[in-house]
C-alpha cells in the first residue's frame, strides 16, 4: 500500500520577495535532490490557494512511495539527506513532515458523505 510524505510550508519571514526566492530555489534546488531519493515515485507541489485556518501555508509537496518500508529507507537514505541540508538552508523553521497511510474505516467511525444521504 502506497505511503506517503507530506511537507507543509509556511510563509516566509520577508514577504513577497522571500517567498518568491523560496519558490524558486525550492524548485530550481530542492526538487532535483528529491528527485535522487531512492524509493519515491512521484512528487506533487501544489500552492495554497487558501487556508481555512492561521497556520499562513503556502506551499504543499506529497512526495509517495510504494509502501512504508520504502519511505522509511527513502528517509535514512544519504540522498534524503543531502535534501534536507538544501531545505535547511532554503526554507528555515518553514516545514512540517508528515507520513500519510490509508485510515481504515473499519477501525474507526465512519461520517457517510453528503451524496450518501441523497439515496
């Protein structure tokens, strides 16, 4: 079952102009390291549009790996971090890192959706 690694970006201290810089040496630095990282199959950087809460994010990248071995290897890898040096040095006090699995609704409570109710 795929695992994935979530970054949560904050805005910058600066303004437009930091976050700008950060954008791009995020893209231009950051992403061709990530690409080396052994195990991950895909990355996805998505900007915030908006948020619904104060956190003030900016940025998301979900970074997915066949399973959770792979992930936990990706992250002990000399690839991983090589990244996170470069991440330090760009995006400061920034991130949040968070692995996500599938919730199995059968452990827990289940909320049917809206749809549900219309049948």
């Amino acid at each position: 079952m795929p695992a994935t690694l979530l970054a949560l970006y904050r805005n910058p201290e600066g303004g437009d102009e930091a976050l700008q810089t950060f954008r791009r040496r995020y893209h231009e630095e950051h992403l061709p390291l990530i690409a080396k990282v052994p195990g991950i199959r895909s990355t996805k950087v998505q900007r915030v549009a908006q948020a619904y809460t104060d956190a003030d994010l900016v940025m998301v990248t979900e970074m997915t790996f066949d399973d959770r071995a792979s992930l936990d290897a990706g992250m002990a890898s000399d690839e991983m971090r090589t990244a996170g040096r470069n991440l330090r040095e760009i995006a400061p006090g920034m991130m949040t890192l968070v692995v996500l699995e599938a919730d199995d609704p059968q452990e827990g409570l289940s909320v049917p959706l809206a749809d549900e109710h219309q049948a």
